[in-house]
C-alpha cells in the first residue's frame, strides 16, 4: 500500500509567476499613465524632468532593467536549470541597481528635504540588502543570499505602490503632505513586511499534512 500526499495549496513556482505577471503589468501601466507625454516637449511632465533629464535616463533604464532581472532572479526553474545564466543575471542586477538607485537621490533635489531624504533611505535600503545578498552568495550561503534579495527587491517596488496610491482621490487631494506620507509609508513597509514574511512560517508554522492512503 502506498500512501499519497493530498495536495494542500497551489505551487509556489505559479504564484511567484501570477505575482510577478500582474505587477509588472501595474508597473507599465502606472509608468505610462504619469510618462506619456514625456516626449512632447510642451507638456507638464516634460517640463517637470527638463532639468533632471540626465539623471533620469540612466536612472529609468537600470532601475528598470534592475525590477525586470530582479523577478527573473526569484525563478526556482531558471536557477536549477541554468545556473550559469541565473549568476550572470545576478550580477548584472547587483550593478543595475548600484547605478539605478544613488542616481534617484539628486533627482528629488528640488522636492523638498523629507523627499530627498525618503529617496535616500530607499537607495540605501536597496544598496545594503543587495549588497549583503552578493555577499552570502560569494560565501557560498545561498539560504540567506535568497533571503537578502527578498528583504531587497520591495525597495524596488516602492515605485510601483506609491505610484498607484498618489492618484487616488483623498491622497492626491492633500498635495506635497500626501506624496511625502504615502512615499514614507510604503519605504517603511518595504523594510518590514519581507521581514514578517519570512518569518512567518516559524512564528505561526503550518499543520503537517495528513497522509491518504491510497489502494
């Protein structure tokens, strides 16, 4: 007799894919909806990034090659099946973000001081983690090398969340008060909540499943 396994939630593998699908797919549309006229030089957006214009080209492209290889990275087939590859695109991503993310900083410069300073707490989250992650990896401490790059990716995602709550009415309503509480906001969440997801499995751990037997 032989006993089967009952299968108790969907792989993980097409989780991380539906996740990643979906919120790239937010990143483009949010990028879109504030940037489309970005080109057209009478419009308020390119008139807004005229002066930053330098810094903006070389921080749009790695900060975005950084999020596109950054979810790559988190694909268990691609790093068993080619691990070559998966190193190369590590480090690719490592300086991608080592260029994308300092890059930001001047770009708040006529913003305000809390403004700047929240775009220096998020390079500087995003650095670290990314930093701290080659490490493990260059140490052969691959376990913590994953976690690393989990705690550092939501730093990466801060553009994307806080893009799609400014719009909203009562937040877009309040001005320069609500992009700085939203921007703050969602920094400190990207340090906490990958520290409370990775945790979680020891604090609330799950209920070992019960073996069906089968003829």
């Amino acid at each position: 007799m032989a006993t089967v396994v009952a299968p108790i939630r969907r792989s993980r593998s097409q989780s991380k894919l539906v996740f990643f699908v979906i919120f790239g797919l937010l990143t483009v549309f949010v990028t879109y909806m504030k940037n489309a006229r970005i080109f057209d030089p009478t419009s308020e957006i390119a008139h807004h990034f005229a002066p930053i214009r330098w810094y903006l080209v070389p921080h749009a492209f790695f900060a975005a090659l950084a999020m596109l290889l950054g979810a790559f990275q988190f694909s268990n087939r691609l790093r068993a099946r080619y691990l070559k590859t998966h190193r190369i695109l590590g480090y690719v991503y490592v300086v991608s973000v080592f260029i994308a993310a300092p890059i930001g900083i001047p770009m708040t410069m006529r913003l305000g001081p809390s403004l700047v300073a929240a775009s220096s707490v998020q390079s500087l989250g995003w650095m670290l983690t990314t930093g701290i992650a080659l490490y493990c990896v260059r140490q052969g401490n691959i376990a913590q090398h994953r976690r690393w790059m989990i705690r550092g990716y939501p730093f990466a995602m801060v553009f994307t969340v806080a893009r799609m709550i400014i719009p909203l009415p009562p937040v877009f309503r309040l001005g320069k008060v609500g992009i700085e509480t939203v921007v703050w906001t969602v920094i400190a969440l990207a340090a906490i909540l990958p520290n409370i997801l990775l945790e979680w499995p020891a604090i609330a751990p799950r209920p070992v499943p019960k073996a069906v037997a089968a003829d």
